[in-house]
C-alpha cells in the first residue's frame, strides 16, 4: 500500500503551493477495496475515507468504525433520494449534493435529526450532459435555495470530464466557491491531486494510487 508515499506527496504539493502542513484532508477512496486493504490504511493511521456506494458503505463500516472512533467516512458517490435517510446515519460528509430534490430530503432529515453530515454541492463544470452535478449557471440560485432550506453547504465539488486537462475546472470550482463565501473544495484524484492542490482543493479523493486497482463492480 503506497499510503505513505501518496501523504509524502501531498504534503510536498503543500509546500510547493506555499500552503499550510494539514490544510488539505486525504480522502482514501476504499470503494469495492477488500477489507484487509482498508483495516491497513485505519491500522496506519489514515482517519478519512471517500465510498460510493451506501449498501457498501452499511456494510463495511460499522464494525470498522467500532474500532476507530475517530474513523470518518465520506460519501463521493450519486446519492439515490430514497437512500437519503440510510445515508445521513452513515456518512460524516456527502459531497454530491447535486439537484434540488436531494437537498429538500436531506433538509427534512436535518431539521428531524437535528444534525447534518457536512455537505458539498456537487458542480458539472464540464456541463457534461451524462453527469450528475449543478450547472456552473445555476449555482447560485441552488445555493440559495439550499440556505432557504437551512442548509449550509460547506463547499464544492467536481469530477472534470475524462480525458481534459482538469486546471480549468478546478479554476473555475475555485472561483465560484470564493464568490459564495464557502471553504471547502473537494477536487483531485488519484492522477491530478497536486494539480488540485496547488489549485486550493481541501478534499483530494484518492483511490487507486493508495489501494491499487479496484476490483470491478
Ligand atoms: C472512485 C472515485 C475517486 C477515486 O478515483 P481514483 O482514480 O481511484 O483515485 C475519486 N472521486 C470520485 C467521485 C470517485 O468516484
């Protein structure tokens, strides 16, 4: 597991950025990884996980997580409305906030609960017509509408199309995150994290340059 190797890399990034030691979360992306991968990373002291799928995720992680309290899990996957409910007791954070519907369930569940998973809006920035996410043109009002709900996105989040050089996407996250005053940006995969750090990402989502190649669905 190249799990030292990839933090030895952030951190360089970090430096190289000119930004603070710690001022970006490594999301371990253990979706469809074995369990005696993930249990390594937790025993080697990696604390935040990116999954993508909840019947997984409700699976695998009570037990792990009655091992490592602090252990947070982070969902980076679509996010199916009637799964909403299983999704808010299972996830610390949900970054694919991605349509109006999703939001008004979560916004139920939240006043109900009284307590939320951190949220990231999910932004199609390629505007790729196959892919979840707000239009770049509709984040503002979908922002708004989500306070309305009392809903407090902490950030933003984006997957740039295959095959295209990411630095404009991550640009274009960074920018509209600045105007609406949120913090968060959750950018960055296994073959583009330095990229989006340098770019001001705080969540890097990295998989397979930490696990190895998934096994498939
Ligand atoms: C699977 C996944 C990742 C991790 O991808 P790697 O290329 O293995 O690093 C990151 N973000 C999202 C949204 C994913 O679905």
């Amino acid at each position: 597991m190249s799990l030292i190797e990839i933090r030895m890399r952030l951190d360089a990034a970090l430096a190289a950025a000119g930004r603070a030691q710690g001022s970006v979360t490594l999301l371990a992306v253990s979706k469809l990884q074995p369990d005696a991968k993930v249990l390594a990373a937790l025993q080697a002291g990696q604390r935040d996980f990116g999954e993508n799928y909840v019947q997984e995720s409700a699976t695998k992680w009570p037990a792990f997580r009655d091992q490592f309290l602090d252990a947070k899990v982070h969902m980076i996957g679509p996010l199916q409305t009637n799964k909403a409910k299983q999704a808010v007791e299972l996830f610390d954070a949900i970054h694919t906030l991605d349509r109006a519907s999703l939001a008004e369930k979560l916004a139920k569940l939240a006043q109900a609960r009284g307590q939320c998973p951190a949220l990231f809006v999910q932004v199609n920035t390629g505007e790729e017509p196959q892919k979840a996410g707000i239009l770049p043109a509709g984040l503002d009002d979908f922002v708004k509408a989500c306070h309305a709900m009392d809903l407090r996105p902490q950030g933003l989040m984006c997957i740039p199309p295959d095959g295209q050089d990411p630095a404009p996407h991550f640009t274009m996250l960074a920018d509209m995150a600045a105007r609406h005053g949120l913090s968060g940006l959750s950018m960055g995969m296994s073959s583009d994290f330095e990229l989006a750090i340098a770019l001001g990402a705080t969540h890097v989502r990295v998989g397979s340059a930490i696990f190895g190649a998934r096994p498939s669905a």
